[in-house]
C-alpha cells in the first residue's frame, strides 16, 4: 500500500494495512510546524522470530506503538530534535515497506521462547 504524501492534509487520516500476519493501523496527519508528515499508528499481530537462547524459532506476539514523521524526500535535521524521520521516495510512502522493516527491527531484538524464559531446554 503506498500513500501519497502531498495529499495528507492537517486533518487526521485513517490508514490500516497487513502483511504477513501483522497489522499496522493508525492516522497521518501533515504538522505545518515542522512541515512533517506525523504518524500514529499501532504495529500489532505475530511474528516468527528465532530463540536467542535455544534457536528454535516460535511466535511473537506484537503490539508496538509508532510515532513517527515521514519527509517527502531527504530531511535535514538543523536542530538535531528529531530523530524518527522516514525519508519517503518519489512523494510516496510505501506502508508495506515500513511494516516489513518495522518486523525485521523486532525479530533482530534478543527474544526468548517460553520454554527458555522458564529455564527449561
């Protein structure tokens, strides 16, 4: 799914998109203040990762918050104040693109199956 960015205007818009057995649901909405586009979304569903203890890999269950701002093109951060910028390409976001770098980001984290978090092997 990909959204065009010049056409988010300052009143909230609701976007909801799935991939791969996670959903990423929230509202963008364009701030004049920062001339950013600010997203409010949820990341929820489950995840395959792998055991950092056992390597056997299981299902996560995924419910993250993202608060971010999207760029229509490179962002120059002249006051270092924001550091969750997503440079989009070509005046686009591809939200299929963020929830699948969004699912590597949590699957790189250190995670445990439940028999290892119980100390069983």
């Amino acid at each position: 799914m990909k959204i065009t960015l010049r056409k988010i205007g300052k009143s909230p818009q609701n976007f909801e998109s799935a991939q791969e057995g996670v959903t990423l649901k929230g509202t963008l909405a364009f701030d004049p203040t920062i001339k950013l586009v600010a997203m409010h979304a949820k990341l929820s569903g489950v995840v395959e990762t792998e055991c950092a203890v056992c390597g056997e890999e299981f299902d996560l269950e995924v419910d993250e918050d993202l608060d971010l701002y999207i760029s229509d093109g490179v962002f120059i951060d002249e006051n270092n104040s924001m550091i969750d910028v997503i440079e989009a390409q070509n005046g686009e976001l591809d939200v299929d693109e963020l929830i699948a770098s969004e699912v590597e980001l949590i699957k790189s984290d250190y995670h445990c199956c439940e028999f290892c978090e119980m100390g069983e092997d």
